[in-house]
C-alpha cells in the first residue's frame, strides 16, 4: 500500500490540506489549522500537502484550486472543500467522524 493510503486508512478522521508555499490563502490557513490539530489532539490528525511536491498525487485527487481540504476516514473521503475554512467549522466537521 502506497504512504499515502496508509495515512488515509486510520480510523481517526485525517484533515489534509493540498497547498502551496506561494499561495497566499494557504499561508493563512496555516494558524487555523494549528488550532484545529491543537483541539482534536489524538482524535484526529492535520496533514499538509504540498502540491508542488506531490503534483501526482494532487493530479489524481483533481486538486485544481488552493488550499483544497479533506477529511478522509478509514481509507474514504467524507469530505472536500475549496478555500479558505474556519477552525470552529473544521473541528466540527472533524468531530462528526471521531
């Protein structure tokens, strides 16, 4: 199994976040999802994801805008969104899936 599909099989809802270093909205989630890893703790895992670095994998994910946030759980993705999240809303949403 790929490195990828090991950290996306864990029973604990995983937040990736698919950014760049030059993308502004991204550099702004970077606080928000320190809050977010900070309250889930070990319930719940926050991944970032370069695209740059792992173009393929953002290719095959369909990753076209920044920052793109999932919620996989247990090897499923249960969520996806484009932009700019809130923490309250991202805890929430993790908490939905624990």
């Amino acid at each position: 199994m790929s490195k990828f599909g090991e950290l996306i099989d864990l029973r604990i809802p995983i937040l990736l976040e698919f950014y760049t270093d030059w993308d502004e909205t991204s550099a702004a989630m970077h606080p928000v999802l320190k809050d977010v890893a900070a309250a889930m703790g070990d319930k719940g895992k926050v991944i970032k994801i370069n695209v740059d670095k792992n173009a393929e994998l953002a290719e095959a994910l369909r990753v076209k805008s920044l920052p793109t946030l999932m919620i996989y759980k247990s090897g499923e993705m249960r969520w996806r969104q484009s932009g700019e999240q809130d923490a309250n809303t991202l805890i929430g949403l993790m908490q939905e899936y624990i």
